[in-house]
C-alpha cells in the first residue's frame, strides 16, 4: 500500500441547497475559492436556478478519499442516513409523515385472487 502521508489535506466534500430543497454533493479543492462562483457554476451543471449556498462541508481531505465520501453522500441522497450523516434537516412530508421513518414492512391484506372459479 503507498504511503499516504505526504498527500495534501486541501480537499473538502461539500453541498449546497437551493431555495426549491435540491441538494448539490460535490469535491473540490480550495472550497472556499470555488464558493465565490458556485451559484453561477452550479446552476449551469444541474440547468437549476440557485442561489446555491453552502449548507455542508468537510475539510481536509486527499483527493482520494473526498471522492469516496462524496460518491457515498450521493448514494444516501434522499434516504434518513444521509441527513444522519450531515446532521441536515430532513425536508417536511405534506401529509404529516416522518420523512426519515422506516416504511412499513407489515404483511399487507388482499382481497383474495382476481380469478374466479372453473
């Protein structure tokens, strides 16, 4: 295994949210340079209007390893795991529900087969 020691720690993962709730995860190195036209950069890879501030980040990473985080945000994206992780307030459902509550595994009741007797 290469010895990672001597690799910068300049990487940060990072995501913003625009007024609708769309989530942003990306890396990047020099965060904060990047920020000065994230609005503008943003709306033209996703083709949505921001602004798009910053809500979320984690600094002091290799390159490497803020690749792997990122992909790993975007994988929990939209699930309670992903607003576990960030500490991120999970969006309000409009018919009451907990939004980050397991679904509901119980056996579910029919009402019999759709086919009739020979």
């Amino acid at each position: 295994m290469a010895d990672t020691s001597a690799l910068p720690l300049t990487w940060s993962v990072f995501i913003l949210q625009n007024p609708a709730g769309r989530f942003f995860v990306g890396h990047i190195e020099h965060l904060d340079t990047f920020l000065t036209t994230a609005d503008e950069t943003v709306a033209k890879w996703t083709g949505h209007l921001g602004p798009w501030p910053l809500v979320w980040r984690h600094d002091g990473l290799t390159e490497a390893a803020a690749r792997k985080y990122e992909i790993s945000l975007k994988r929990d994206k939209g699930t309670a795991r992903f607003y576990s992780r960030t500490g991120l307030k999970a969006p309000e459902t409009t018919d009451g529900t907990d939004p980050n509550a397991a679904p509901d595994s119980s056996p579910k009741k029919t009402g019999g087969s759709a086919r009739g007797s020979a």
